[in-house]
C-alpha cells in the first residue's frame, strides 16, 4: 500500500472518529431545534460565509427540497440590503465553527430587532454567537484533519452531517414522501418519472386465476408473470362475481397458505384476499406510489376509467423504481 493511500485512510478514520463525538454529544438541544424549524411559520434562512457558508448553502437547499422552505444568505450580503429577504416569521440558523466571525455576528441585531429566533451551529458553545442566539447545535470537533489545522476539513464535515440530520429529521415529522419529493424536483429523474401516467409504465400482462384454480396452477401464474400477485376471477356460472374480479393473491399469500394447509389441494378461494386496491390508468404514479405506501403493497390494479372494474394493467412498485 502506498504511502498516499494510507494516509487518506488516516484522514478518513480521523474525521469518523471526530464525527462520532459529535454525534455523542447531541442532545435535548436538538430536539428543541427540530420543533423550532418545524413550528416555524415562515421560513428557514442559513447564513454563513466562507467555507461553512458554502455548506450553509447546502442544508438550506437539502432542507428546501425535502419540504421545509429554506434559503440561503451570505452574512457579508445580508448587512449590505440582503436582510430584505427575512421577515419577522422566520428562524434564522446562523452558521460559524468559530462562533466569533464578525460577518456573522453584525446581523445578530438586526434579526432580533425583527424578532427572528436565532439558532447558532457553531463549534464553540462558549462564542459570542452561542451565547447571543435561542438555541444552540454544538458542531465542536478535537482537530481538523488538515496538518496545520488551517483548512476547515472535519469541522466542515461536522456541519454538513448537522445539516443532514437536521433536514432528514424534519422530513420524518413532515411525513414527506417520494409523491412530495416528485413535486419539488420535477426535472429529476425520479420526479419526472412520478409525474407520469399509471398507464405509460403498467404492464398490460395481467395474471388471472379464477376460484377454483388449484394451487399449484396459480403458483404457476403468478411465477410466470413475475409481479408476485395474480389477481382472482368469479368461475361460476350460476354465481352474480361470473367473469368478475373479486380478489387477489400475493406472495405472502401463498406463504401463508403453506403453513396452515397440511394438503395443498386447495384452490383460488381459499386463500384470496376479497376485493383489491386499484386505480385509473389516467392517475399519476405519485398517487400510485401514495397508494402502495399507505397500504404497505406493492402492486395495484389498473382500471380504463375511474368507475369501471375492468382491469387492463397491473402497476408494480417495480416499474415505478427501475430506471434501467
């Protein structure tokens, strides 16, 4: 092993080690800090500059895109006319390892003569910003991995991994979901993909059994269609669900099915779910994917319109995911 890649190992272990003490150190602090960006009624604006504004920029746009308004503005800019952008609704999150930048510190009064909360990140819990602000994140770390320890290196990272913290938490208590994310990031892959139509990404190859299929020949259906399902048709004439959708068989299912019947000749009806999930081939596959994710399934029926039972697709949650 050369000399270079042991020593970017070294830096790499240096900086996990000095992360893993910040995350030992968080508390109830940050808790309080998660319920005052979620509670607040305007928005959240990061402020740094140099380096740490650079992250700064960061959470403000992972926190924008994930559901929480969000900008950023530079500290330098925001006492030259850019407070203009801050209202009396906002939280203003302050970002400075040293706590102490002057930069940082003149917009200080300002934001509380508008009576914004301040909350400080900042890696000295003993600054004139940690103690001038509500609400205080330690991003504190030993040493930077940078041999003179000049270049901010592992306080950077700190901040960064703060920021990600922070946005992941708040969109868990927003509930957000892959449907919202589709919305603020339309030009994505995955957003253009959930902004399209059910019936541009179904399969029109729908496994059918009807109830009394015998076991074995509807595990051979659903085998043969690979979407883990088959869907379960009436087979009696003289019954009023003839020719009738009236239900479903999953993958778990059949499991099931195997550990109560000693004698697997059973067929379709023993072991159907009755009725099924579905949606029209107009809807989007956000709301497909809201479907799946509120039902905990994986697949849907698909109807030509919304108030016919006539199945023509089937959606997987596969189709929706496969980007290949």
């Amino acid at each position: 092993m050369s000399n270079t890649v042991q020593r970017a190992k070294e830096i790499f272990e240096q900086e996990i080690g000095e992360l893993n003490k910040v995350a030992a150190n968080i508390d109830e602090h940050f808790s309080a800090v998660v319920d005052a960006l979620y509670t607040c009624q305007g928005k959240v604006v990061v402020m740094g500059i140099g380096k740490t504004g650079l992250i700064g920029r960061k959470i403000a746009s992972s926190l924008a895109s994930t559901g929480t308004p969000a900008l950023f503005v530079n500290a330098v800019e925001a006492v030259h006319g850019d407070l203009g952008m801050v209202s009396c609704d906002d939280v203003a999150l302050l970002v400075s390892n040293s706590g102490a930048t002057n930069e940082i510190l003149a917009v200080i009064d300002p934001l509380h003569r508008m009576g914004c909360r301040l909350i400080a990140m900042t890696g000295d819990l003993q600054s004139p910003l940690a103690q001038r602000c509500d609400l205080v994140l330690s991003v504190h770390v030993d040493r930077e991995a940078c041999p003179l320890g000049l270049a901010p290196t592992t306080s950077t990272t700190a901040t960064l991994l703060m920021g990600d913290a922070l946005m992941v938490c708040l969109m868990e208590k927003r509930n957000f979901r892959a449907e919202n994310f589709a919305v603020y990031h339309p030009g994505g892959a995955l957003g253009r993909k959930l902004l399209g139509r059910v019936e541009n990404h179904m399969t029109t190859s729908v496994p059918r059994v009807f109830t009394d299929t015998p076991f074995r020949d509807l595990v051979c259906e659903m085998t043969s269609h690979h979407l883990g399902m088959t869907m379960v048709y009436g087979h009696n004439a003289d019954d009023s669900d003839y020719g009738k959708c009236v239900g479903i068989i999953t993958d778990g299912d059949l499991r099931r099915a195997i550990q109560k019947y000693d004698d697997l000749h059973i067929t379709a009806a023993d072991i159907m779910t009755l009725g099924y999930k579905h949606l029209c081939k107009d809807a989007l596959l956000s709301e497909a994917l809201a479907i799946m994710d509120k039902y905990n399934i994986t697949t849907l029926a698909v109807t030509d319109t919304p108030d016919t039972e006539q199945i023509i697709g089937i959606i997987s949650i596969h189709h929706i995911i496969d980007f290949a």
